[in-house]
C-alpha cells in the first residue's frame, strides 16, 4: 500500500484560487496530521504580514501552534538560526527572507521535530 505524500505548505502558499497567506500555508502543509479544519485555517488569516502575537512571522506562529497541539518545544530559536529573526517586520526589513522560504523553513522545522518525536 502506498503511503499518502504530504504537501508541502508552499504549495497552499499564494497559490490561486485561494491565496492562503503563510499562517494559513503552514496549517494546510500539516492537515492530516493534526487534523486541521477549515475553521481552523480561516481563524488563522489573521496571522499574516506580521499580525501574529508579538508581531511574529505567521509561519513561524502555525509552526510552533502546531507543535504546541502535541506538547512539543517550539522551532524558535532554530528559525531564528536560519532566517535571522522571528518578528515579520524584522525579517522583511533587516533579512531579506522572502515570505515563501519562510513558509518552507516553518514547514521543515515542523516536519524534522515530527520526525525526532516519533
């Protein structure tokens, strides 16, 4: 039997119809695996261009939420590591870490720290 493949969040990233913005991309990614709602998603389109609590990076907030779901550290510090901040406006302005290797990063941290609990 052949097991299902995940999709990754960059794809339900800025993809049409629908446009999910980097909150919404990352929750998507994990859908199965948490099984994430539709609610759900809509609930986090607020999460987008540095409208997350402390003015966090939205994937990276879906990240660690998610982590949280299975009472797992969050991927923080290891984010900062490579995009250089955690706060949207931080990693726009200071960085330069486009949006979708955002999503990309919060969805491999997501997926490594899976994978290290199993």
């Amino acid at each position: 039997m052949e097991k299902n493949v995940r999709i990754k969040a960059e794809e339900y990233f800025h993809k049409p119809p629908v446009n999910y913005c980097c909150s919404q991309a990352v929750l998507l990614g994990f859908k199965d695996e948490f099984g994430i709602t539709e609610r759900d998603v809509a609930e986090f389109a607020r999460y987008r261009g540095g409208l997350a609590p402390e003015g966090y990076c939205g994937a990276l907030y879906a990240a660690n939420s998610l982590l949280a779901k299975r009472g797992l550290p969050p991927v923080t510090e290891e984010y900062r590591a490579i995009a250089g901040a955690v706060k949207c406006r931080e990693i726009k302005g200071g960085t330069k870490f486009p949006c979708v290797e955002c999503v990309r990063l919060a969805d491999s941290l997501v997926e490594k720290r899976l994978s290290e609990n199993l």
